[in-house]
C-alpha cells in the first residue's frame, strides 16, 4: 500500500513547521517514501560548503504504513536498526508523541 497523497502533503507541513525558521540554515527535517514506508530524515549543511558537498541526512524515525491503515513508528536505534516506538492511526500525531 502507497502512503496517500494527502499524509505525504501533511508530512512536508509537519517537516516545515519542526524547524523554527531562524534555524534552517543550520538544520531541516524531510523525508523519504519508499513503498509503504516514510523515513523521517535530519538534514545538516555540510562542514565545509566551499567543497560543494550536499547536506548530510540522518535518519530519525520510520513510519510504517499497516496493511490495516494504521501506522508504526520507530526510532533510530544505536546499533543502526529500528527500536519500535508507539502504533497509531495517525502519523503525524505519533511524531509528536515523540518528538522531543
């Protein structure tokens, strides 16, 4: 199941809104979709910009899209895994459940 146009629209708001607009030169937050799955992403500017390397991408969280309709969230572990994190019908609603 694709994650619908409407969560991918309210997921680019959300993104937005994290980052006070003082600090988006300094950090931003995205996304990636890839099947049923949203990888939440912090994004920082590169150390040395005159190299024109691109921002770095950190994954955050992970959404998962239930074959039910509900989602999953998880976090980034240490190890470079997944820890599971909260379950929900909403996702916007469980990243601020965690967001911290």
């Amino acid at each position: 199941m694709d994650v619908p146009e409407e969560i991918r629209s309210r997921l680019s708001q959300w993104c937005a809104d994290v980052v006070p607009d003082a600090e988006r030169e300094q950090q931003r937050l995205g996304y990636t979709i890839q099947g049923d799955e949203v990888t939440i992403l912090d994004r920082r500017p590169p150390t040395y910009p005159e190299l024109e390397v691109e921002w770095s991408a950190t994954p955050v969280a992970l959404l998962r899209l239930e074959d039910d309709g509900g989602w999953v969230l998880y976090r980034a572990a240490a190890d470079g895994g997944w820890q599971h994190e909260t379950a929900g019908p909403d996702p916007i609603a469980l990243l601020e459940q965690v967001r911290d």
